[in-house]
C-alpha cells in the first residue's frame, strides 16, 4: 500500500525519521472512506451495537459509579463521556494562527479512568461481564444490566480475572472497571508506566506486575500468563475488536456534540482531528468511527513521538515493522504513546483511511502543557499535548498547510488523559513547560 521506497519522496522524510526530526507524512487514499469501510470486516451496525451495549449498561454503571449521575450529555445518564470544548487561544496554544473553528475533545476528562482508555478498555471489561453473566446465568440476551452490579454478581466475577499489558492508562482503565465489578485484575506494566498509577491501581485491590521491558514486553507477559487460564479474559491492546469498537464509538458521541454547537461538517466545511497515537487502537478506533459518521469530509492525522513513531513506519512498510528497525529507541516522556509496534488489526482496519501521521520531539509537548493550563485551564498529560503540534506540521507542508487558513474547516485536537495526574508530577511538568515556553 505505501511501500517502504527508495521513492524521492520519502527520502528525506526517512533521513528525518532516523535522526529523530520531527517529521509530517501526508496520505493521500486513492480510494473513498465509503469504499474502505465497505471491504471492512466490521460494519455500522457494529458501531451501533457497541453504542447500544453502552447505553444498555448505563444505569448499571451509575450504580457502580455515582460520578456518572451527572454527565455533560445531560440526556444521558450513565454514559462516559467528556465535553466538546473551544480551544479559545489556538495561536498561543499551538503557536499558529488557524482561520477555522478550534475546539478540544476533552478526553482527559473521561470519567473512571481520566484517559481516553475508558472508552476502549472500559468498553470490553463490559462485554466480558455481560459474558460472564450469561454463560452463568444471572441475565439473558439483552437482559436488565443492573443484575451484573449486585452482591451475587460480584461474588461470581471474584472467580474470574481479568488481564492487560500497558505502558500505564489501559492498565488504569481495566484494572478501575474490573475491580469494581468485582473480578480479579492484574495488569502487566511496562518500564515506561509511572508510580502513582500503579499506587492507585493497588488501592483498589489490583495486582500490578511490574516489567522492565517496553510496551510489547508487557503486552506479552500479561497474555502468557493467562493463555492457559480459565474463567479468564485477557484485553489485548494488540489485537482486539471489542477495544476498537469501545474507541469507536465516540464518532457517534461526537456528531451529536457537533450538531448541538451548530457545526457543520460537509464537503465545504471539513473536520479535521488531531489524535495521539500509541499502538493505535484508540485513535484508529476512533477515525474508523468517525469515517462511518463523516466520510471523507473528516481528516483523521495521527501523532507520535520522535521516538515512537510506530504507526507511521508501518504505514511506509510493507509488513510490520518496529521502530527499532529504523534505529529509533522508543523512549519518550509521552509515556501513553511508547510504543515501537503499531497493532496490525488496527493498521489492517484504517491504514487506507487516514491522512496522515506526523511526529512530535518531548520537548515540544511541555510548551503546550503549561500553555493549555495557562490559556485554557486545563491540566493534561505529556503524551494528550501530542495533537497540538498539528497546525506547525502542517504550515511547514507545502501541499496542506492552506487547510490553515480556510475559515470553513473546523480543527479538532484530542486531548487524551491527564485529569487524573497527581498535583506534584503535574507541577513538575508544567514548570518544564514554563522554562521552555
Ligand atoms: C493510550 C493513549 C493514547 C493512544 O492510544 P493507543 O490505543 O495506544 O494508540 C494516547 N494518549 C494517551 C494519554 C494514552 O494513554
């Protein structure tokens, strides 16, 4: 599809690449977001199954999470979902002037989980449970939900656990859920995954193995030690449809939130979107999600660290490959974005339907924490500023930087965890920032 090439092209952006320079790599799809989704192995109607099972679960989650009584979609309790904000100061933000609407998807405010990981995560510890509780008989098909959150059930999850390998915020977002309904969580860490967020997971009864390897390392060990397990679900941030689908349907959560602030997206009125990206499943899930919403009046570009750019190398190769293979070390303070190898279902599924990918260096990310504190109060997390580097990416491309100035595109930045941070390492970062700025 993009071959990894000697094509003239490419050669300085590979150059680039392999001296750790922040690089933009436009994707021009041949073909149109309709005809790729129709070749897809998933529809729109698992879209809207997975949107119902989450709506289905909404009083149940209420219970469990009273926090969720009082949602931005006021319509709809129980939803986990995050406000639709205006960025207010694009130019002291990104450091660019941008002519068309700037708004925030504030993932970073997701409730349960503070990261853009409860809506994946959350999503398939859910459809375990409602596993669980089928096989076992306390719901049928479509049953009451709120039959999964009672003493009883909880009794019977305690017989099943639940497993991941994270670089910090998956392991966050499956071990919360898991434990408060009741199933034994481990979650496999990774080198990369900070101390409080294994402090506060042990709080709430969950085993946390720590590795001193990367992302894959733990990935690997969390699914050996459970492959041979039964009563036993492993989330596999590598490969897995029900993460993708959780992701995904935050399209349809944003065309509603879209349509209540009077924004048009259509062929005249573009929607571009901005998303950090680690293995690629949450920003894969959601442009997928958001191309069966919009089509190809939506651009999805993805963002990774100069160290990181797993995504973007398999987009130039052939077969996976890691970003290793191009000399690079994978070791970034954007810790939810460490990743050296993009997941292949995700690559298979959206690989023909984004715009770009582009990186970001660490020291980049800092500015931009401390500016969105100080320009538009909100306290983010290194790897949530990634999507801010998009509008100085894209003035230095000749061939797109004109989306810049067209007054009809609407540029959306996906700000993905950080509300959870504690205060001391926040302030250590935003000090980093304020040094830089
Ligand atoms: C996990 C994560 C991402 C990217 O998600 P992937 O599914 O790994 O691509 C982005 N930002 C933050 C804060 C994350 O934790």
């Amino acid at each position: 599809m993009h071959p990894i090439s000697t094509h003239e092209s490419n050669a300085k952006l590979l150059t680039d690449l392999k001296s750790g320079n922040p690089v933009f790599y436009p994707i021009s799809q041949t073909k149109s977001a309709k005809e790729v989704l129709t070749h897809l192995p998933i529809s729109h109607a698992d879209l809207i199954t997975a949107s119902q099972r989450l709506q289905r679960w909404s009083e149940a989650l209420t219970i469990l999470f009273p926090q969720l009584q009082a949602n931005q979609l006021q319509s709809n309790k129980g939803l986990i979902e995050s406000p639709l904000l205006t960025l207010n100061n694009p130019e002291s933000v990104t450091g660019v002037a941008i002519q068309g609407k700037t708004l925030i998807k504030a993932d970073h405010l997701l409730p349960i989980a503070g990261s853009i990981k409860a809506r994946g995560g959350i999503y398939e510890v859910l459809a375990f449970a409602e596993k669980v509780g089928i096989e076992q008989g306390l719901i049928t098909e479509n049953d009451d939900l709120t039959k999964l959150v009672t003493p009883n059930a909880k009794a019977l999850f305690a017989n099943y656990r639940v497993g991941v390998g994270s670089t910090g915020n998956l392991g966050l977002s499956i071990g919360l859920m898991s434990a408060a309904l009741g199933f034994q969580a481990i979650v496999h860490m990774s080198a990369d995954a900070k101390a409080w967020k294994k402090a506060l997971l042990r709080q709430h009864g969950v085993t946390v193995i720590e590795h001193t390897g990367d992302y894959a390392t733990a990935v690997e060990a969390g699914r050996q030690a459970i492959l041979d397990e039964k009563n036993a679900h492993f989330v596999d941030d590598e490969n897995s449809l029900d993460l993708f689908l959780g992701y995904a349907v935050a399209g349809l959560r944003l065309q509603q939130q879209l349509q209540t602030i009077g924004i048009v997206v259509d062929k005249d009125h573009p929607l571009l979107v901005y998303l950090p990206c680690g293995v690629g499943g949450a920003p894969g899930g959601i442009t997928w999600g958001l191309k069966q919403v919009f089509g190809d009046n939506v651009h999805c570009f993805f963002a990774e660290p100069t160290a990181s750019p797993a995504f973007l190398v398999r987009c130039l190769s052939d077969s996976p490959v890691s970003v290793y293979d191009f000399g690079l070390i994978n070791q970034t303070e954007a810790d939810g974005l460490a990743v050296a190898q993009a997941s292949e279902l995700v690559y298979e599924l959206v690989g023909e339907l984004i715009d770009g990918c582009y990186t970001v260096q660490d020291n980049e990310l800092f500015p931009i924490l401390t500016a969105l504190k100080d320009f538009e109060n909100l306290q983010v997390e290194p790897s949530a500023t990634a999507g801010f580097l998009a509008p100085k990416r894209l003035q230095a491309s000749l061939q797109d930087k004109g989306i810049l100035d067209n007054p009809n595109a609407t540029h959306l930045f996906w700000t993905t965890g950080g509300s959870f941070l504690p205060i001391t390492e926040y302030k250590e970062f935003y000090q980093r920032g304020e040094s830089t700025y």
